[in-house]
C-alpha cells in the first residue's frame, strides 16, 4: 500500500506544483515566480551612497513590517562599465544587508536621465555605431535639455541591453531575496533634435522585445514596466505586457492628473484606465515619487494629498500588488507611521492585491 502511494504520489507530481517550491527553495520551472506583493521602500539615489542614510533606512525596515523590502535604482553605466564586463557589487551589497531582515529588493534599471550632465548609458556607447547611445530631451514646449533617454530604436543599443538582462538573470534570478527587477518610464520627452516616426516607432518595438527578453532572462523573478506616455500607443502596449507577462507600473500617483486619468469618448485613454482591468492578470506595480507628496497633479495645479489618500488610491483605484514608497526628505516619516498603522494579521502584503496573477503558473512565498 505505501508503495502504491509513493507510485501515484510521483505520477501526479506536477499538479502539485515545482517541487523546489514545495521545499521552500527558490522555484526553477518557468512561470513559478517568487511572489512578496506589499509596501516597498525606495531610497533616493544619493542614499545608497551614504552609509548612514542606509543604516537608518534598515533600522526603518526593521520597525515596519509593513515594509516588504527596498526597491533601489541601479544605472546601466555602473552595472557594465565596459562593454561587456559587468560589475553586480552594488547589488549583491544590498541582497546581503536585507537577508538578515528576512526582506526582498527589486531594482529599477535607470535608461533615462532627467539630469542634462548624466547620459544612462555606458561609455562605450558613444560611438556611431550605437549614434550616441542616448538622444537629449527636453519639457515640452521649451528647447534647453532637461536629460537623456535611450536611442533604443538602434539595435546596437537593444541587443546590448539585452545583453545586460540575460547577465543579470543568470546572476540573480535564482537568488530568493531578488524579488523583482523593471524598466523605467516609457515617456519619450520632447527631443531636442528631430526623432522621425519610423524611429519612434521602432523605440517601442524595441522596448517590448527588451522586455520579453527579460521575461526569458527572469523566470522566476517579477518582471515589470513603468508606463505613461504617450496615451496613444497605451492600449496595444498594454495588451503586449499582458502577453509577455511583465508588469504594469508608473512612475507616479497623482491622483487629480489630467493626463493619466484621461477618459473621453473615442480618444486614447489615460494609464490609469488600464490598470483596473489589468488587474489579477499581470502584475501591478505604481510607485509614488517625490512630487507626488506635494501636488495631486504633476502640473502643480491640484492639492496636496494625505498619506492616507495616496495609499487608498494605489490600493483602491489602481489595485497594486506592489506599492513602492519614495523615501523623500519631509515625507518619508508620515510614510513610516502610516505603514505602520496598517494590520498585517493574514495580509502581508499590507492590504494590497495578493493574489498570484493569471500570467503566472504559480506564485511562491
């Protein structure tokens, strides 16, 4: 009889999911994704390089378990410094300082600057073969370079990003504290010189194969994308995540935006139409940056909002699995008692949307 049970215990295996999963190991079959929705810290960038700052930001993880863990920005250039030589320091520093805590890190690969003195790429790059590697923007309507973005339309400058992803994934995918990793914004910015409509086009093309092949590089890991602009593309880009089974997330939660909550008849819709009905199929990662603290619309003309209110609408209105909290000067500590006020018994993703998403096989804590 024991044997008889052994026999269909082992043939009937794969309906009870990946056996690593089952141990409590890091999950190995496409599809099983390490899965720790909830509340994320995200430090400014000048943080990660003050150790202080960092020490007292641990000590905040510590006291609020409302905080699943960090979500930190890594620029391409510090990650390859050369063409093909990757340097993974900084992350693997802050996987180690965070496993004592029992919390997770996702990153943010910075492609975009908003700094006119920071090309996001590395300096190989800047050559003709790659036209630069990145293109000046500026805010619309004015003619002075606000940053840079990624000349990704060429395919010099895909395949090496690609590259980047597939060393990464090698690297990290089956690391149990490496919870996620994204890509940033897909708003173009005004350029500085002309960008014609093949290239801009092809630059979305790219940017969709980009995530696919972090889907492929990243099996087991939360994949995502921030999306934005422009309104006209959202609904096919949308439909292509949802396919790919990455992410969808934003760069900010303004709640009073006229642009991002944009619904008129016949017209392109705003981003935050997609995510209620994206919602228990991909992912959903927002993230509320420093301005959204100051103004309920980016053009300064809305109100200033509570903690509370910004919470309800990332969790509410925008059902997120995933909410990731800046960690801005004069904010960060009413971010702090808020979080901490929230009951975790039976929820530890903070009242966040906890359910593993259809684009998944199956999801492991």
């Amino acid at each position: 009889m024991q044997l008889l049970f052994l026999t269909v215990l082992v043939l009937f295996w794969p309906c009870l999911g990946d056996p690593a999963a089952i141990a409590g190991e890091v999950p190995t079959t496409p599809g099983v994704v390490k899965w720790h929705p909830g509340h994320y810290y995200a430090p400014m960038n000048f943080m990660r390089a003050n150790p202080n700052i960092m020490t007292q930001i641990y000590a905040e993880l510590r006291a609020t378990p409302a905080l699943r863990g960090l979500q930190v920005r890594f620029a391409w250039p510090e990650l390859e410094p050369e063409e093909g030589v990757y340097d993974f320091k900084g992350i693997e520093k802050i996987l180690a300082e965070l496993a004592p805590l029992n919390k997770q890190l996702v990153i943010l690969l910075e492609l975009k600057s908003f700094n006119p003195q920071v090309l996001p790429v590395p300096s190989y790059m800047r050559t003709e073969a790659y036209e630069g590697g990145a293109f000046p923007f500026s805010t619309f309507g004015q003619h002075t370079p606000r940053g840079y973005n990624l000349k990704l339309w060429n395919s010099g400058v895909r395949d090496r990003l690609v590259a980047l992803l597939a060393e990464l994934g090698k690297r990290f995918n089956g690391q149990p504290g490496f919870e996620g990793i994204g890509l940033p914004e897909t708003a173009f910015g005004q350029p500085i010189e002309l960008v014609s409509s093949h290239d801009t086009d092809k630059y979305y093309d790219n940017l969709l194969d980009v995530q696919r092949q972090m889907r492929a590089a990243f099996p087991n890991t939360l994949t995502y994308q921030f999306v934005n602009y422009p309104r006209e593309i959202l609904a096919e880009f949308v439909d292509h995540l949802k396919a790919i089974g990455s992410g969808l997330g934003g760069p900010d939660i303004f709640p009073d935006d006229p642009g991002l909550n944009f619904d008129h008849p016949n017209k392109p819709k705003g981003i935050y139409l997609y995510y209620p009905h994206m919602s228990g199929m991909i992912p959903l990662t927002p993230s509320v940056m420093q301005a959204n603290y100051d103004n309920t619309r980016h053009d300064g003309k809305g109100r200033v909002p509570t903690i509370a209110e910004l919470l309800a609408f990332g969790r509410d209105r925008l059902r997120a699995n995933y909410l990731f909290w800046t960690r801005a000067p004069g904010h960060f500590q009413q971010v702090l008692d808020q979080l901490q006020r929230i009951p975790l018994q039976g929820n530890p993703a903070g009242g966040l949307d906890a359910a593993c998403p259809k684009a998944y096989v199956s999801c492991v804590e």
